[in-house]
C-alpha cells in the first residue's frame, strides 16, 4: 500500500492545496513556451487530443471531429514532446503531450517544454480533474460549451513541480500502473465486442425472419436478403409520417437522444450543446420515434417514454397505423438499422463527413419488412428472452471498466500531487504499450452531443 510524504506544505494551486515539502510552484510561462509555427505542406501526420486518449493520430480521409479542412496548410506544427491543447475543451481534459511529430488544428495550442523537466509528468498532471476545474476557472465564455483557455492565460497558471527524478520515478510508475490497466481494459472490451456480435446476430436473424423454418421469398433488397413468404416489404411512408409540432414557447423538458437512449437534458448547468431559445423546439410526445438523422455515424433512435421538447434537426415521426405497427419491434429493427449502417447507406453529405445525413425523401421511401402484427409481437419478445442475459453481462463488464478507469483516475492524481510517495518503488523493466491508431476515438461518438442551431433544410 502507497504511504504518503513525512512532511507537506501550502500551495496555491486551486484543488491541489498541500504538496510535499520540497516540491516547488511555478507559473506555467517558465514551464511552458508556445509553438506557433504553421505548416505549408497540404499533407502530413494529422494530429488530435481528446479527454479519453490524449493526443492520438488521425486518418486525415475521416473528416470527422476537429478535421473537416481539404488539407493541412495552415495547420500548426507539433514536435514530439511537446504539450497540445485544445482551448475549447481544457477543461475537460482535452490536453496531452505528444509522441508524435505532426500537425494539428489551428485552433489548438501547442506549446514547447523546456528541457528542464521530464514533459510525460506534465501530461499526467494536467489532465487530473483538479487541473480540469482549475482550467475551468481560468477559462473565458458565456456558457460552459463555449469556454476557452486562451495561451496566455494558461501562461499565468500555476503548476506543481517535484525534482527532476521524482518526476521521472513517477512517470515511470505511472507508465508502469496504466499500462496494466489498460490491458485488462482492452480484453474486457474485446469480451463486448464478442456479446454485442452475439446481440447482432440475434437481432438480424429475427428481425428478417432469417431464423424461422417458413418458405421465403427474394426480398430484391441488398440488405434484407430472404425474408418469409408470408411477410411483406413496404416504404417507410406507408408505415409512418413524420411530424413537426413546435412548441412556441420555453420551460418545458429538453430531450437529447443519446446511445443511451432519450434522456432529459440539464439545461441548468450549461454542458453541451445549448440553443439561445427552446421555444423553437419541436414536441415530442409519448410513442413519438425520435432519431438523429443529421449524422448517420454516431446518431441513434428511441420510442419516446417521456414527454418535452427535442432539436427541430431531429426527426420525429409517427406510426400512422397502430393496428398494424408494434413499435419494440420496429424500434430494434431501427436500432440495427443504424448497427449495421444500412440508414448509412441512404444517407448524403460529403463523403465519410461526421455531417452524413439522412434526406427526408431517403428515408421515406426507404424498403422496411413487415411482418403480421401478432408475428412482430412474438419477434420482440423473443429478442428480449434471448439478449436479456447479454444485456447484464454486457453492463456488468461495462460497470467493471468504469470502476477501472476511476481507479486509474484516482491513482494518477494522488502520484501527481503527492498525496502518495512512490520514490522508493522498485519498479519492474517494461516497454509502455503505444496505441497509434484511432481506435480509441469510438469511445468518444458516444459522448458526441447534436449541434442544435441547425435546421435541416429538407423538412
């Protein structure tokens, strides 16, 4: 078990309060020099940094996230070990040092760490949440969504600073910690991706009545493949109508559609996206389908359980027969719609954009199966018997990464600021792992909140 330093003392740093006894403070302008050099290439080593993976490389053909530009020019030079920070998101974490040489955003800072000190213990320490708050102090903006930590006041802050080899022992350690955690993480997230095929498979076998006995018949749909005999094939206008009822006036619940499902919004503490008015919103009342039609990648749909008011860019549309419609079958046949990229594939926008939307007109006259009423009835109940079980094991492995990742939180806090000694851990020789690929920004389309200023101009 980590003990804590003999002795401490009073520090200035917002959070941090106490520090061990012979650890310094100092502004960030000693520590810290901004790069500004732009480059004049249109091509080169697309770099971006996030709250989940620090910076990482990207492939500059998704444009996708903080790259939507045709080429590079412009974009500002990153060295190796240098510190990149995105001044709109500071203060969530959105701030890293690099291993890479490349360029990023010109919207970034990218700043130069002097030789001095080891720059992997700034890369801890400035992406704990006690930073993260300090950032968000220090950050200008009317709402929280709109906060930047502009270079110069960055420059004013302080920082904590141990002696070059405890920060070199605790980078090691740290390295050391992670990297074991991030191992089990990996192969836990390996066993979701096993259920969730598992889930797939269910849902696409049942949902295209690929898993009864009965005759069938050639769809003539790609996507759809054989379905029963019996079952029919109509567009989606003939089952549903879209509908627009704003509300025209504010103080009623804002609805976010999340992966999560539809979750009320907390307009209260300014996080996310924010609209000047709500009044523009659009109704949603209970069994309206409300999806995110406006990006394909990240988007999702629900059947509404609750009542408010939803961005007019979503799509709200309604069965406009009940008798033929059982809406939980529908609704996971549109959930594997978005699974399996087939609203994708309907979809217009500028090739691979994170904007890849899906027209009015496409959707509407989009082919969708239909079974007999009583039949989809049955289909939904018995994807619920068979993925009830995999939905608990696939929230509990969830649950486990969670608690991962607040203890790995945790830990690189207490080393950072001292509130555990680790001079004298003997630690054991080991390569860090480094992950250059994009993979871990997946994690990140969850947390992709919808631009509410828009207003799809096809409906």
């Amino acid at each position: 078990m980590l003990k804590p330093y003999e002795n401490y003392k009073m520090c200035d740093v917002p959070g941090i309060n106490l520090i061990p006894k012979n650890w310094e403070v100092s502004k960030n302008i000693v520590i810290f020099k901004e790069r500004n050099t732009k480059s004049i290439e249109e091509n080169g080593n697309l770099l971006s940094v996030s709250q989940y993976s620090g910076v990482r490389t990207r492939d500059v053909s998704k444009k996708i996230g903080m790259h939507k530009a045709d080429n590079l020019l412009g974009y500002k030079h990153v060295l190796a070990n240098d510190l990149v920070m995105n001044i709109m998101l500071a203060w969530n974490s959105s701030v890293g040092v690099s291993r890479f040489n490349g360029v990023t955003s010109p919207s970034y800072a990218v700043f130069e760490i002097n030789s001095k000190f080891n720059p992997w213990y700034f890369h801890y320490l400035l992406r704990i949440p006690e930073m993260s708050k300090y950032f968000e102090t220090f950050s200008t903006g009317l709402i929280k969504s709109r906060l930047r930590l502009y270079p110069n006041t960055f420059n004013k802050m302080l920082s904590i600073i141990p002696s070059r080899s405890e920060q070199n022992q605790i980078v090691q350690y740290l390295d050391w910690k992670c990297a074991d955690i991030h191992k089990i993480i990996k192969a836990k997230k390996k066993e979701i991706k096993l259920l969730q095929e598992q889930v797939n498979s269910i849902y696409n076998d049942l949902l295209f009545g690929s898993d009864s006995n009965v005759e069938k018949k050639d769809s003539n749909v790609v996507w759809m493949g054989a379905i029963p005999r019996h079952w029919d094939i109509c567009t989606m206008k003939q089952l549903f109508s879209i509908k627009k009822d704003i509300a025209g006036m504010e103080g009623i619940d804002v609805i976010s559609v999340t992966q999560s499902g539809l979750k009320i919004k907390n307009i209260e503490n300014n996080e996310g996206q924010m609209a000047k008015s709500y009044a523009n919103y659009q109704r949603v009342k209970y069994n309206d389908f409300v999806m995110n039609h406006m990006d394909l990648l990240t988007g999702w749909i629900d059947c509404a359980k609750i009542e408010g008011v939803t961005s007019p860019d979503y799509r709200v549309f309604v069965a406009n027969n009940e008798e033929s419609i059982d809406r939980e079958y529908f609704l996971a046949l549109f959930k594997l719609f978005y699974k399996r990229k087939i609203f994708f594939g309907y979809g217009q926008g500028i090739a691979t954009s994170g904007r890849w939307r899906l027209p009015k007109t496409n959707f509407l006259n989009m082919p969708v199966p239909l079974p007999p009423k009583k039949e989809q009835e049955k289909i939904h109940m018995e994807i619920k018997g068979k993925t009830d079980k995999l939905f608990l094991m696939l929230a509990k492995i969830e649950d486990e990464i969670k608690l991962l990742n607040e203890y790995r939180v945790r830990l690189i806090s207490d080393v950072v600021t001292g509130k555990v000694d680790v001079r004298n851990i003997v630690l054991p020789s080991f390569e860090p792992e480094v992950d250059e690929t994009d993979e871990e920004f997946d994690d990140e389309s969850d947390n992709v909140e919808e631009l509410e200023d828009e207003v799809d101009a096809d409906e």
